[in-house]
C-alpha cells in the first residue's frame, strides 16, 4: 500500500520478469505463477496465481485462481497447469476466490481453504496439515490478521523451500488489515510465526514479485506496522482524542500524509483495525 518498502531482487535475465501478464513465469524449480491482470488499489500489479508441481510430475496444484470475470486468465492457468490436482485458497478476498467456480468448472478439482465456506468437495485446511499433492510437500499455515482465515502455504521439494504468503507479505507496499475481520496482534503473531517457520523460504506473494529469502521482508513488515502503530498513538495525543473516540479519516490524513490520497481508502481500513488493537491495550 505504500512505495517505501523493500525492492525487489534483480531478476535472471532469462525469464520473464514481474510485471509479466499471460505469461508464465517460472520462479522455483516447482512453482511459477501467472498474473492476472486486475491492476488496483488493492492488487497492486495484480494477483498472482501460483502452478505448483515437482519436476516430473503429472499434476499440479493451483494457488488463488483469481477474480471473477478474468475467464482468460483462467484458462492459462488451466493451460499452463494440464492435469490439476487441487486447487489451493488462502483466504476470502474476492481478486482470490472469485475465479473458483470457472476454475472447478474447467478443472473438477477440490478445492480446499481454511474456511469452509471456499471447501469444495473437499475438508476444509487444518493448521499444521501437510498436504502431498504433485510430487511436493505443502504444510498449512494459519496466517491471520490481513483477514481471519489467512493461510499461508510452505512448499518443500529436495531441500528446497518456498513460502505462499498471499496477502500477508506482498512483493511490495504494505497489507491492508481487514476491518471486517482482520486483527493487529494476530497480523504481529503471523509474521513471528512466518520469521520462524519460514525465514530462509522463498517468499512467493499473492501480490507483487517474489523475493529470494523471507526472513528480510517480513522484518521490514514488522518494523513498518510498528512504525505507523507509534504514528497514530503521536496523531492521538495531538488530536486529543482516545482510540476509542478517534475518527479514522482524521488519522489517516495525519499518519498517512506520505502516501498518494488514492490509497487513502485502504489506510483507512489498517487505521479501523489499528485503533481497534490500542482499544484492547
């Protein structure tokens, strides 16, 4: 949501670099990812759509197919991924979940999420699950905090490791925390955990380019919501008002003078679940 995070990595000059749209890219040895193109406030480039399989293997499994009305990117995926396993949903946004019922109709996989609400034919994900489907191993990692059913994906093949994060850690900008259902100390808890059980993985967002290691990015995420926490407790005491009686536009123009006015909708939404967290302090 804002420019100030991290850069990402210069890419091999031998395959396609993000922003790459209808194109597959390859970015581990077991995953590649195809953008969609549905550029926004909220997707920044778009979202990606990630084609897991070991090399060798028949099937695959697809990650976020994407949104509704995007049928073109639905069948690259289905293109580009042949024979799908299992289809992969973490979490409710619908530029993640809009796609899925042309997915399943193109495809006739389950489809798994942490809610089962996006469980089709198929139980829904459990925390600690590990998963073996095109030849990889996948373990569940409940992630909340950008929404309640946030779920992150570690891939492991050979020694190598790749972590999904969706919406948690992007390739740039910073995660909005959901009002509806998002929380700050679960979004703190998620990236400790992520730190711990993912710090060497490669990072592969949901929005954005990947990154060669997490660890690096997710510390940034940390100090950065840290940051802009200490922000609005300054803007409190300067409008002398309490959390509880703050009213989130006035916060946002203060904390948020840095960052282009048509991204101050979504800043409004992490101010929402920012003060709702000094509520509970």
């Amino acid at each position: 949501m804002s420019s100030d995070a991290l850069t990402p990595s210069p890419a091999n000059d031998s395959v396609p670099t993000h922003p790459a749209y209808g194109v597959l890219r390859p970015v581990t040895p077991f995953a590649s990812v195809l953008l969609c193109d549905n550029p926004g406030s909220f997707e920044l480039d778009g979202t990606n759509t990630w084609i897991l399989r070991a090399p060798g293997s028949p099937s695959a499994v697809v990650v976020d197919p994407g949104p509704v009305k995007h049928g073109k990117h639905v069948r690259a995926v289905v293109a580009a991924a042949g024979e799908v396993e299992l289809v992969l949903i973490s979490h409710r946004h619908h530029d993640h979940v809009g796609a899925c019922k042309k997915m399943r109709k193109l495809t006739g996989a389950p489809q798994r999420a942490y809610s089962a609400k996006y469980s089709v034919r198929a139980p829904r994900l459990r925390d600690r699950e590990v998963i073996e489907a095109a030849g990889l191993k996948i373990t569940v990692l409940h992630t909340p905090g950008h929404t309640a059913d946030s779920t992150s994906f570690l891939v492991e093949w050979e020694g190598s490791r790749a972590i999904l994060t969706a919406d948690t850690i992007l390739g740039f900008g910073t995660t909005v925390l959901d009002p509806l259902d998002g929380s700050l100390t679960d979004y703190f808890h998620s990236l400790n955990r992520l730190i711990v059980e993912a710090a060497d993985a490669t990072l592969l967002p949901g929005h954005g380019p990947d990154h060669p290691t997490l660890e690096p990015v997710a510390r940034y995420y940390k100090a950065h919501r840290e940051e802009r926490l200490a922000q609005i407790v300054d803007a409190l005491d300067r409008l002398g008002v309490s959390a509880a009686k703050a009213k989130p536009m006035q916060v946002v123009r203060m904390v948020y003078s840095d960052v282009d006015e048509k991204l101050w909708p979504a800043a409004k939404m992490s101010v929402k679940t920012q003060l709702a967290y000094l509520r509970g302090r």
